[in-house]
C-alpha cells in the first residue's frame, strides 16, 4: 500500500505542477494506474491444493492512440508479485508473480452524438514465475475484442472493453499446449469511468475483472477482479 500512495502522489504532483495547454485535438493518451486485486487461483499440475486465493497490488502503464478513420490502438503493461495461499495446505503456499502486455486494435462500427462503438482483436503475452523458480510459462492469447465508449458530459465519460479468447498457447515447466475455443474458456472485462480534470489529464476510476479456464477435467482456472486509480495524460 506505501507503494500505491507513492504513484498516487507522484501523478498528482504532475497533474498540478505541468502548465497545461489549451488545445483539446489530442490523439494519444498515456496513463498510470494502482490498483488492488483479489483473486482465486487452481493449478493442479502446480500443485493439489484445490483452491488458492491471492491478493495484490497492480501497477499499470497504458497508451492509448486514436488513428485515421475513428481506429483505436492501445498497450497496455501490468504488474504485480503475490502469494497464493492456502488455508487447508499453508506448506504449499507459493510466490506468484506476473508480467501482462496487451496490445488491441480497433474498428469503428458506430459513432452517435454522446457514443461509440469499436470491435477488433486483442493479443495478450503473458509471462508468469512461481515459488523460487519452482515453475514458469510463457502464455499467448489472441482474443476477439469490443469497446464502447460513452461520453455523459464535457468532464464526465465512461468506456468499457471486453475481450474473449479464441486461441491461447502455453509454454513452460508445467505445459506446453495449445488451446483453442473448445478446450479453453475466458474473458476479459474492463470498465473505467473518467474525469476530466483539465484539457490535458483525466483522473480514472477503473474496474477489471479476467477468467481462465481450462475445460479438460477441471485442471487450471483462475479468476481475479480489480480496482484501480490513475491519471491520464493526453497529448
């Protein structure tokens, strides 16, 4: 928690002290996000523990560029280093840390007065370590995306972005597949909520919630849902 009430002050210390211009044609974005999440995690090639919970502070970097014609191009950076825990089998609790870069890419296929609506795909690399180097993988998920965009206000907007996989490939220590739609399921949800706090910066308010599942005979999934603060700044 120390950390995230650094980020926070940090951004607010750029928020105020930037001298801000007036032009509001901006087509790139870059912003900063701490959050908290809580998750619940089953692994049973990592381990027989039935069920692990885990809870941890993300750190994100997102860019975001609007390109010719309405497209949305958009990366995406997380990170965070937790615990999976165990009640039932505390001796068999594990570090658990993770390293997400999400990229997605965007069509407009509706633009009304006060919404938008865009549809695309996504593409998720996804790097995640165990214990002290007990097990790794390397993940690539490629997804089917929509995002839609509401403006409530000149100060006041809301988007939200859900993503589904169609296809996702393991590599590591503990499998190394590949999983198409009818071996894998999951989702991606994202909802934010932005203000604006000048021609230049967006203070956001952010929840997201991710599901994996793999279907053969109950192995692995995993479900984590998260909210975040953080600044953008437009440029």
């Amino acid at each position: 928690m120390v950390r995230i009430k650094h980020l926070l002050v940090i951004a607010s210390f750029f928020v105020t002290s930037i001298s801000l211009a007036q032009n509001t044609s901006f087509k790139n974005s870059i912003g900063v996000r701490a959050g908290y999440s809580l998750g619940a995690y089953k692994n049973l090639i990592l381990s027989p523990v039935v069920l692990y919970n885990y809870e941890t502070d993300v750190f994100e970097i997102n860019y975001l560029r609007y390109k010719k014609n309405g497209r949305i191009m958009e990366f995406n950076l997380q990170h965070w280093d937790s615990a999976l825990e165990s009640e039932k089998i505390p001796a068999l609790n594990l570090d658990y840390r993770s390293d997400r870069l999400w990229f997605s890419y965007l069509y407009p296929v509706t633009n009304q007065n006060n919404w938008a609506g865009h549809v695309g795909f996504s593409l998720q690399t996804i790097g995640v370590a165990f214990g002290e180097l007990v097990a790794a993988e390397l993940q690539q998920k490629i997804s089917v995306a929509g995002r839609v965009n509401f403006q409530l206000h000149d100060r006041h907007a809301i988007n939200s972005q859900l993503s589904v996989p169609l296809l996702l490939f393991v590599f590591g220590n503990l499998d190394t597949d590949f999983y198409p739609s009818h071996r894998y399921q999951g989702y991606i949800f994202n909802v934010a909520y932005h203000y604006s706090l000048s021609n230049r910066f967006d203070l956001v308010a952010q929840f997201h919630s991710r599901y994996d599942r793999l279907k053969s005979e109950n192995i692995f999934r995993e479900l984590q849902n998260r909210v975040a603060i953080g600044v953008d700044f437009k440029f």
